[in-house]
C-alpha cells in the first residue's frame, strides 16, 4: 500500500427535503383539509477515526464526498424521511484543515473519535404546518435547506512512540527492520526512505511503535532535501532517537544539524527528550570510532550509545534507554538510563 499523508477533498452535506403541498380528499368524509408532510433532513459528512489504516490512500483517487439529500414530505401527513450520512474514515492522527492549510477544523488522535464536517439542511415544512384557525387552507410550503460546501485538507501525523531522525543513511532503516517486522528499504545511497515507516518494537514483554522519519540535511526547513514535511510525523512522539553515523565525517558537526533543523521547524521538536547513538560501529577501526565519540560526546553534551544493527551490538540497551524514556515522557520525568545507578530509596 502507498503511504499518502497529505489530501484535498472536497464534501457536501445534503439538501433537506421540500414540504409537501397537499389536501386531504377521500369519499365519503366530510372534512377535509391540509395533510402535506414535512420534508427529511439532509445527511451529514462526518469523519470518524477507525483503526487498521495508516494512511490517507483512499483519498487519492475520490476526492468528492456528498451526503444524501433528504426525502421530500408527502401527503397523508407523511414525513420524509432524513438523507444517509457520508462517513470519511480516516486514520489516528490526522488533522483536519479548512482550504487555508491553516485553520485547524479537527485534530482526529485516538480510535472512535468523529466530528461533523457538514451539517445537513433542515427539511422544509408542509403546508399542514401553517394551518391555523384563520387560514384552514393554507398553501405555503418551505423549499428544502440547502447543504454545506467546503474544501477541506487532510494531513496525517504519524502516532509513535519513539521517532528516528539523523541524516541521510544513518542506520535508521536498518536499525528499524532488525528490532521489528518492518521491512523499509535499504541501500547505501542517501534518501533511501521516501516515506515514514512504522513499525512493533517488542523490550521484554513490552512493546512499543517505533517511527522511522526519512533522512534531513542542511536546509530542510526551506524545502532542501525532502524538505521539512514529514517532520510533522514526529511531532506526536514522545522520545526521538537520533542516530549519527560513525563514518561520517564530523559526528559532532552532524549531530549539530539535524538540531538546527529540528529548532528551525518549531512545534517544540528540539525539547522533546532525545537519545543519542552513534550507529555503524561496526565499520570503522577503533580510533576513528573513539574520536567520533569525543565528538559527539562534545557536541550533544552526553555520552552518546554505541550500536550497530547489522551485529546488534548495543541494540538492546538502547532498546531499554528508549523504553524507559517513552515511559518518562508519559509521566513527565526525567528518563533514567540504564548506565546510572538508581538512587536509594527508603522502601527498598
């Protein structure tokens, strides 16, 4: 399935019925008079949060969505009855904005949510509505409510756990398909992922979904590269994972601009708790890896993780790190990793 994160639609709700202009008339009874029923409500267009999707694909190829008009009023005092509902299903996380791109409509985040797009027209009244003592004939009636057009943009923002960030082939597909099912693409040149891509990460007997952001560079946030748009994918995750490729040629220098990047965009990205590793540790020699470390270490102002996904080596202490930073963020803590030693406790 293709992984679409950005949609135009265009809905309508549905007109409300037209009243209905009728008289009784039945041999053999004596009194007659008005009985023209009123008109059924339009339907609405309504989006509801469903699970099992994760992506906006079923509104790349229909983008006009229209709710049923109501049924009109019949004689006999017959009611019509209300125009079906159009439901837009649509995947946790997406937000709803009007044709501006910036007026938020909606913000969809957790399964069995829904909000009302539209609203349907009012069913017109018939004319046994407007029969009085003074007027026992009437023949008014009212047209049908028109229903609501708007343009209306859909934007998805991937719910994880964990996000991984880094420049253009740090490890961060590779480090995504060895500790889960996901199966990303991989290969030695930059800008292997397009796309995000989620995947199950299983610590122990916890699990939790980890995110794997396409690569940055210098310059993202003025649209270099693949530019900033999926860095709104990571805006709902609680822990980043940023990964540094030992090979590189400054980790320090490359650790410092996916940061600039990150500050640039905004929305609170560079506060977010973050992990820092140095990935592909398994392909340089010793020296070049312990200056590497130095610098980052300088950079970040922490001593980063060492790792490597091929080998596994570090893998699941920073599995750890990651778990217990994402249960700190729920909580509002500060993540304890697991290279310090816990501080007593009376109760122990």
């Amino acid at each position: 399935m293709k992984f679409l994160d950005q949609a135009r639609i265009f809905i309508r709700s549905g007109n409300g019925g037209a009243g209905c202009l009728s008289f009784r008339r039945e041999k053999f009874i004596e009194f007659g008079g008005p009985d023209g029923g009123d008109g059924g409500r339009g339907g609405d267009v309504v989006a509801v949060c469903v699970e099992g999707l994760n992506t906006l694909i079923d509104y790349r190829y229909q983008q006009h969505f229209k709710a049923k008009t109501g049924i009109h009023g019949m004689g006999k005092n017959r009611a019509g009855a209300s125009g079906a509902d159009c439901i837009l299903k649509v995947p946790a996380g997406t937000q709803i904005f009007e044709e501006d791109g910036e007026t938020l409509v909606a913000d969809l985040t957790e399964i069995g949510q829904s909000v009302i797009l539209a609203h349907g027209g009012n069913g017109g009244f018939g004319n046994a509505h407007f029969k009085t003592s003074t007027n026992q004939a009437p023949r008014r009636v009212n047209p049908g409510q028109e229903g609501e057009e708007r343009v209306l943009w859909l934007r998805l923002k991937l719910i994880a756990d964990a996000g991984l960030v880094g420049l253009p082939n740090a490890g961060k597909s590779t480090f995504l398909s060895s500790v889960s099912a996901a199966r990303p693409k991989i290969a030695d040149y930059p800008f292997t992922t397009l796309h995000p891509q989620l995947g199950v990460v299983a610590c122990g007997d916890r699990e939790f979904v980890l995110a794997d952001i396409p690569g940055l560079i210098e310059g993202a946030h003025e649209g270099a590269g693949l530019g900033d748009r999926f860095l709104g994918h990571i805006e709902r995750c609680g822990v980043l994972l940023h990964l540094v490729d030992a090979g590189c040629e400054h980790a320090g220098k490359a650790y410092k601009t996916i940061r600039k990047e990150l500050a640039a965009y905004g929305y609170g990205l560079d506060e977010k708790p973050e992990i820092v590793a140095l990935s592909k540790i398994d392909t340089v020699d010793a020296d070049t890896l312990k200056n590497q470390m130095a610098r980052l270490k300088r950079a970040a102002k922490r001593t980063p993780l060492k790792l490597s996904a091929v080998t596994h080596q570090g893998v699941a202490d920073c599995l750890k790190n990651l778990l217990s930073a994402i249960d700190a963020a729920r909580h509002d803590e500060t993540p304890v990793l697991t290279t310090t030693v816990p501080s007593w406790h009376p109760c122990d």
